[in-house]
C-alpha cells in the first residue's frame, strides 16, 4: 500500500482531451467475449483493516468484486477478490509469483478468477513501466495463468492519449504474446459526456470488454480548473453514469474512486465514506456510498435519456472518422 501513497497526484493530462487524436496502430487486438456478473460494481479498497468494511456488505448489497492494489486482500471480507500485479519492480514481481504459485489461496476470486496488471504504467508517480519491460514481465509471470483458468485485464491505463498510446505500444511489443481477456482503464473528468466518448474510444479501439477500474467526477487536467463538482452533480453524474454502464454489454465491471477518508487529490465529495466517521474509523457510509452499495437506489432505477441515447452505440466496428465524429459531439456537449 506504500506505493498508493501517491496515487492520483499530478495528473499529467488535460482532462478534456479526445482519444481518437492519439496515435494509430495496425496491430492486431485479441477479441474477447464478455464475462456478465449478476452485478457489475465494484469496490477499490485502500483501507486495509483501518476501516471496517461491513458497511459495505449484506445480503442485498451490490459489490461483487474488491480489489487493493495487492496479490491478495488487505482485510477479511465476503467479497470476492481481484488480484492484481501492481508494479514492474523485483519486489512487485517477487510477491505476484508467490501468490500465483499459491493458487491466491489467501482469496476467494472472483467467479471468472480475473486478474488485474500494472497500475497506470505510463505515469512516473505510479508504476512506471515501460511497453517493452511491461510486455516481457507479462509474457513471463502474467500470460502463464490463462492456461490455468484465469481472466487477465490489461495494464490499467488512464484515459488520455498518453495511456492509450502506452497501451498500443504494449501491445505492439507483445508481438501477440499477450493474450487479455478485458481492458482496464481509469477515468476522472467532469462531464457525463466524457466518460461515453472515452470508453466507447478504448472499446472501438482495442475490441476488448471494459473494466472502469477507477472513476469519479473530479479535474486533474492541465490548465485553470473548473469550480469543483457539487455534491447534487456527483449525486446526478453517479446516478446517470451507472445507468450507462449497466446498459453496455461491453462493460463487465466499474469501480468508483473511492472508498476512503482520504481521497488523495479527488474531490472529496465523491468520497463513499461519511466523513464524520473519520475520527472513530467507523466506515458509515455517506448517501453516495448507501446509493452506489444499494441495488434499488433511486439513482439506478431509471435510464435519462442521454444514457438512453449512447446505449445504442455500437462501437466495435468504429472507424477514425467515426471517432472524430464522436469527438466533435463531445466537445458539443460541454
């Protein structure tokens, strides 16, 4: 957990930046068929045993995976857990292979036993991992278990040029030694329309299923920022986002950012934890946590009609053009 310490500070990009102006490739991409969980959402959880996470279970709730950053889980829990591979490093490495050769029996995954890989390997401040080292660890210590039954995501890139970039020249050097079954991806912007263009880009551009693996309505672009959401649009923006993503068979999973007292740089009205529960680490839950842990919520019950409207997308078969065509619209909408 020391390497989250840093996590989201000095976002390098502008946060309203189109995907399709990145560059090209004509590297063949795996396809993928998507795994369907009776729910998609998810819980990143940094806390470790800090902070209680039964306010997050129950018999009606609507987490159905939990990661840390880690090879296994920080905290006993009921959920299931998502392995991941965070850095590059000998130290990194060393525990993953550990964990593997154990079978993550320290675990209960996930039912597709899915694995997550290096974190947001493009930027300095994370795990800072070339394409051709990234490439060569996955091929030796990650690409092994599929044969094994397990699901494996992508390195997990944020969402501007630069991660998409990383991404191609991943699987450029891979030279169709990496064989994912989903694309992890983070997301933080300010507008609803954001989040559309950006996963509907990644989806056309890889062919691959979505795992929104951070999320939330924050700036970390370059430039002036906007006056910061209020609590109403991160009510809203949740409310319609989750609608959308529920409705894209494309999506399989989406984690929002994040479930923590900290929130390292993220607007902290996203926060799922009530804050007047710092003090005695009670892990109570804010209306923004009740809601997204809640299957009923009235956030979720209904469809606006501008999730309506980009479920219809089909975006695998994407052109450039096409792209540019969604870019426009997205600068439209702000």
């Amino acid at each position: 957990m020391v390497a989250l310490a840093a996590f989201l500070f000095l976002w390098p990009l502008v946060a309203n930046t189109a995907l399709a102006s990145s560059t090209t490739t004509t590297t063949p991409v795996p396809q993928s068929t998507p795994y369907h969980p009776a729910s998609k959402r998810g819980l990143s959880w940094a806390n470790g045993n800090w902070v209680p996470l039964a306010p997050f279970d129950g018999p009606k709730t609507s987490i159905s995976a939990t990661y840390d950053w880690a090879p296994a889980p920080s905290t006993n829990s009921s959920f299931p857990f998502v392995p991941m591979l965070w850095g590059c490093d000998s130290a990194h490495i060393t525990a993953w292979d550990a964990a593997a050769a154990a079978n993550f029996s320290g675990a209960r995954l996930t039912p597709d036993r899915a694995l997550l890989a290096f974190n947001e390997p493009e930027l300095g401040i994370q795990s800072n991992c070339s394409p051709s080292t990234a490439a060569t660890l996955w091929i030796s210590h990650f690409e092994p278990l599929k044969a094994k039954g397990y699901r494996l995501g992508t390195p997990a890139v944020t969402m501007g040029p630069e991660g998409k970039a990383w991404l191609l020249q991943w699987f450029a050097e891979c030279a169709g030694g990496c064989n994912p079954d989903f694309l992890a991806v983070h997301w933080y912007d300010m507008t609803f329309a954001s989040l559309t263009a950006v996963l509907e880009g990644y989806y056309a551009a890889f062919n691959l299923p979505i795992w929104l693996t951070e999320y939330a309505l924050t700036f970390f672009g370059a430039g002036t920022p906007p006056p910061p959401a209020t609590q109403d649009q991160i009510t809203e923006f949740m409310r319609e986002s989750m609608a959308w993503l529920d409705a894209q068979p494309w999506v399989e999973r989406y984690f929002w950012f994040g479930a923590m007292y900290d929130m390292q740089g993220v607007n902290p009205l996203n926060s799922l934890l009530d804050p007047a529960g710092n003090a005695t680490r009670s892990g109570a839950l804010s209306a923004l946590g009740s809601a997204y842990v809640t299957p009923s919520s009235p956030l979720n019950q209904t469809l606006s009609a501008a999730a309506v409207h980009h479920s219809g997308a089909k975006m695998r078969h994407t052109t450039p053009a096409a792209i540019c065509i969604i870019c426009i619209s997205w600068w439209w909408y702000l």
